[in-house]
C-alpha cells in the first residue's frame, strides 16, 4: 500500500485542482450508522417509507421524529481523522472541494470550506410553504413543527423521488469535470445521480483514487484502489504530501 501512495501523492504534488467525494463509509466510522439503528421503533420502519415527501404529509409527526432522532446521533458524534485529513489537504489548494452524499455536517464541523452537499444538510430545516429557514439547535421535537406562516417545517435533505439541489449538483458536476485528481472514499458508488461525479472526473482525464473498505462497481475504472478505512488512509497520504510539499519548497 505505501508505493500506491507514493503514486497518489506524485500526482497531488503536481495537481492544481482536487475533488474529494464522500460516502456513508467516512459517516461510519465516526459512529454514524449507514442506514439506520439495529434497536427500538425504527427497526419495524422501512426509511424509504418516512424519508419521502408523501409520507411527510401523511404522518409528519412520525416523520418529524425519525428526523429528530437522526440528527440527535449525528449532533453527538465528532468528525473523525479522515474528515479532518481532508479539511487539511483543502489548505494546500487553491481549486478544491468536498463533494458528499452525508447529510451529518461532519466536514464542514472538521474545517472543510468548500463543500458541496448533494443531498442536503440535516441540520437545516425549512418552511414547506415560504421556504424559511429554520436551525432548530439542540432542539428535538418529536411532533410536527409549524412556521408562522402556517406551513410544517421539514428537514433540508433530499428525500426519495426528489431531485438533488441544482446548485450544489452542478457546482459539483462542474468541479469533477475540471479536476487533476479525485478520491472516492467511502461510498459504493451506486445510488445515482451523485454515483456520477467520479465517473465525470475519469471520464474527463482526472487521476481517480478509491478509499473504501470493499471493492465498488467504481473500482475497475479507478487508477488507484486503497482497500481501508479512511480514517486510516487519508492522514497518511495527507502527511506524506506535506512532507514532501515542504521538500519541495526547501530545494527551491
């Protein structure tokens, strides 16, 4: 593994733009659960059943509390290595971004700035009816929340049958397609459209770097596959870069 690094590093040294796009994988390994909890009423509750806007609509006090409870996990656990390995590469760039499928606003407490959030944040929530903004904190309701305006309040995060932001999508199609190298870390890479991003930065010449635990559908077209945790890779590819960046820089 550590010549695979070697390689990856070499071309991040002479990179000028660099995309990192995330997966549950990264999510777990602070403790997050990639799909939902092994106990209590969720376990009876499929999420493709709550997480949908008709289903909201239908029941939005069940709804608001399988949300409530979900944030309060992710509110509680901390970013880990692996996130706050990526907040340090995005320092030695001028063109970078964190391109993710979570929702758990882990990168962004871990120090990433430029940060592209395909199915939304679940600690936004807003107005159904005016689009009101609201941040509930430390707050957890587990009964539908109104605006004043009226309307229920839903969490900002993409549900089933729902298309992803338009601006964070194309801000993020447009990075992949302009970027020297990408890593794929943690994600399957099969749910779709987001799934394209690192098949858009192959396709457009980029040095395509994979970081998971198990071989993915995206690992045949990736130049490199590191088959771990990330929390584990990415500080060793992120000190390696820095200590050959500063080599660099004392020959010159």
């Amino acid at each position: 593994m550590i010549e695979l690094i070697k390689k990856v590093v070499d071309k991040l040294l002479i990179a000028n733009s660099v995309v990192v796009f995330t997966g549950a994988g990264v999510s777990a390994e602070s403790g997050i659960p990639t799909f939902r909890d092994k106990d209590g009423l969720w376990q009876k509750l499929k999420p493709e059943e709550l997480a949908n806007f008709n289903a909201f609509l239908r029941n939005p006090d069940l709804v608001t509390e399988w949300y409530s409870h979900r944030r309060k996990i992710m509110h509680e656990v901390k970013p880990n290595s692996g996130h706050y390995a990526i907040a340090e590469l995005e320092k030695y760039f001028e063109r970078f971004a964190v391109i993710t499928q979570n929702i758990d606003n882990l990168h962004r407490r871990a120090g990433s700035k430029n940060l592209f959030e395909l199915h939304g944040n679940i600690e936004r929530n807003y107005c159904i009816k005016c689009k009101k903004q609201y941040d509930l904190g430390d707050i957890y309701p587990d009964k539908a929340i109104y605006c004043e305006c009226g309307g229920l309040i839903r969490p900002d995060v993409v549900w089933f049958g729902e298309m992803l932001p338009e601006d964070q999508f194309e801000g993020a199609v447009k990075a992949a397609k302009t970027c020297d190298v990408c890593f794929s870390v943690g994600t399957s890479a099969v749910v779709f459209p987001a799934a394209y991003i690192p098949i858009y930065a192959k396709q457009s010449g980029a040095f395509l770097v994979e970081i998971n635990q198990n071989q993915t559908d995206l690992s045949q077209m990736a130049d490199v596959v590191l088959q771990g945790k990330s929390g584990e890779i990415l500080p060793i590819i992120v000190e390696e870069f820095k200590k050959r960046k500063n080599q660099e820089l004392k020959r010159n």
